[in-house]
C-alpha cells in the first residue's frame, strides 16, 4: 500500500492459548481470561514468572481438550444407543466451568473406563440382534462353503454361540452398510447341517467384520478430520477477531473513531478506516489480514491543491506514524506483537485520494452509504 505501512503481526502463546479455552467454555468478553498473568509477566519482563504462569495455561487447556474428547466420544456413543435401542449406561458428558486442571484430569481417568465398558455392552447388544436375526430369518445371497482353512471342528448346534462370540467385535457405531453385510454371512449360518459348514461361515463373518471394523475407523477418523479443521477455522477467527477488537480499541483511546467495512461495508472483511476530529481532509485505511499481518495507508479525502496541502500531508504522515508506534507498543503488552517488514516514510510520495470519495463525493457520502446499510 502507498504511503503507509505493513507488519506481520504474532500472536503469544498465552493469547493463543485462552482464546481456545474461551471457546471451549463457552465465554467471550475478556480474551486474555487465563493467560492474563502470562501478559503481565510478560509486559513487565519477568521471564520465569511468565514461563510459569505460561506452563499452568497450556496444562488447562490441554485438560479442557480432554474433556471434549471425551464429551464427542459420549455423545457418539449415545447416538449409537439411540439407534441400537439399547439399554446401556452412559455417563453425562462435563461442561467445564471453574475446575483446575486436576480435576478435569480426574473425570477423564473416570469416565474412561466407563466409556468402554459402554461401548462393549452396546458391541454385545449389536450381537445378540444380529444373532437372533440370523436364526429367524432364511438364509440367502452365499453359498456356504466359503472356503478358508477352517479352525478345530465343532458341531452345528455350536454355531449360534460361537457367532455371538463373534458379532461381538464388530464396532458398535458401524454403518448400515456394513451391518448388512456382516449380517447376509452370518444368517447363513441358519442352513448348515454339519461343523465343517459352520466353519466356513464363521470364517466369512470374521473376515466382513473385519473389514466392516476397518471402514467404521475410516469413517472415524474422517470425522476426526473435519472437527480438527473445524476448530482450526475456530481458532483462527477468534484470533483474527482478538486482534481486530484490539487494534480497533487502541485506537479509540488514543481519539480517533473507528469504523469497520471501508471498502465493501461490511464489517467482518478485516478493514477499518481511522478519522480524528482534526483531520478534515484525511484517514487511514487499514486492513488486518488475519491474525498475522496488519497494512495501512494514509490517504486524503480531496485532492491536494497547494504547497500548503502538502505542508499538512506530512504533518499528518508523521503525527500518523507516531501513532501507529504509540499502537504497536500497547499491542504488545495485550500479546499481540509485530514486525515492520515495509514502510514509507512521511513526505515520499504524494497521498493517494480516497477511492471512496471520488466514488461518493467525499466522506459525507460515504458515511451516508453506510447510514443506508441493512442490518
């Protein structure tokens, strides 16, 4: 951008990490929560009391990732339940509020032990309907010699047991699909007369099980993906949001007004445009990319038409500049750092003139544009 400014911006780790506890818990307004003892270490330069209060925020929050590990685990379970119709025990997921880092590690090690005997019971019932299924029902769609090296014989009258056994590997939360085809081999099992027949049923039983255990963690770990990616659009708008609602306050308390949606007047687009009572004829426009890169140009809402306009021009570049220091220096004490990495200093290059006001006929117009916005 022309006569202006650009700095990539970095976020400390304790900002990072309490706006992702702050999702978790659901809270918004202070965005420091947590780490704000970190901040002031910080700001203060007391390294080892920032690294503790810095290891103390990473411990909750990595036990608050915990819980809503186990959380999604119930709440998958449960959803399993519903459509098994099964009679099983689950425990009641946790929404964190106030509990220390011990006690959220405390029901995790709990609830554990609970969530797989859940998921085993509900394994079992998943069994037992496929195997009353297979003993009601004809048998159809293979033959039943399917082959295979059969294990040590047992008779036919075995097999509804030995299936039972069986079933119950197959993963609770598998699909329709995959259910099906489990099912279609074992409800041969319903016409075999001798051991060997058995056998090589069972034998097939396994095998789709297997395969059905094998695209069930497929699937889990495709949903697994797409809540990884959806924290991380999560994560990554609280961020830019945090640096935003910072960048936009630092500059109300130093007496500019602040307004969001310069160039296509919405807001959420990471623009925002700096005014000052004494600045009749210029701005700033800013844009923050993000969380991690800040530009901004002074521009003037006229043409300049005399020396003494451009007398004025710097005068502004430079009380601008000041400012922007004055910004990056209170910044930084809220856990937003930055690096200039381009700058133009005051008095180069001519201002450019706002694109708004050639467009509308100056800052009146555009304010109107804005007064006329549906909410």
């Amino acid at each position: 951008m022309s006569s202006g400014v650009e700095a990539d911006i970095v976020l400390d780790a304790a900002v990072v990490l309490t706006l992702g506890m702050n999702r978790v818990l659901g809270r918004g307004g202070d965005a420091v929560g947590r780490g704000a003892q970190a901040l002031a270490a910080l700001a203060a330069g007391r390294a080892e009391a920032r690294e503790a209060a810095l290891a103390e925020v990473r411990t909750q929050e990595r036990a608050l990732r915990e819980v809503v590990e186990r959380n999604a685990r119930i709440a998958a379970l449960a959803e399993t339940r519903a459509k098994l119709g099964a009679d099983v025990a689950l425990p009641a997921p946790l929404q964190p509020a106030d509990e220390s880092a011990q006690e959220l590690t405390a029901w995790c090690a709990a609830t554990d032990p609970l969530l797989d005997e859940a998921e085993r019971r509900l394994s079992e019932h998943l069994a037992a309907q496929v195997t009353a299924q297979v003993f009601t029902a004809p048998a159809e769609g293979l033959r039943a010699d399917t082959g295979g090296a059969p294990p040590p014989r047992r008779s036919a009258e075995d097999a509804p047991r030995t299936l039972e056994r069986i079933m119950a590997r197959l993963l609770p939360d598998a699909g329709e699909d995959e259910r099906r085809a489990v099912a279609e081999a074992a409800r041969l099992l319903a016409a075999v007369g001798t051991g060997e027949e058995a056998e090589g049923v069972l034998h097939e039983v396994r095998l789709r099980i297997r395969e059905a255990n094998r695209r069930t963690e497929e699937a889990r770990e495709r949903a697994r993906r797409r809540a990884a990616e959806r924290e991380a659009a999560e994560q990554a708008e609280a961020e830019r949001r945090y640096v935003l609602d910072s960048i936009t306050a630092a500059f109300e308390d130093m007496g500019y007004e602040v307004q969001q949606g310069f160039e296509t007047l919405t807001a959420g687009d990471g623009s925002v445009v700096l005014t000052k009572g004494a600045w009749p004829d210029h701005s700033v426009r800013m844009r923050v990319d993000g969380a991690a890169r800040v530009e901004a140009a002074m521009v003037r809402e006229r043409p300049a038409e005399s020396e003494d306009d451009r007398r004025v021009d710097v005068e502004r570049e430079r009380e601008w500049c000041a400012a922007f220091e004055a910004a990056r220096a209170r910044l930084a004490g809220g856990g937003i750092r930055s690096e200039v990495s381009w700058r133009l200093e005051p008095g180069v290059r001519e201002l450019p003139v706002s694109g708004a006001s050639r467009q509308t006929g100056g800052r009146s117009g555009q304010r109107e544009r804005r007064r006329e916005r549906p909410t």
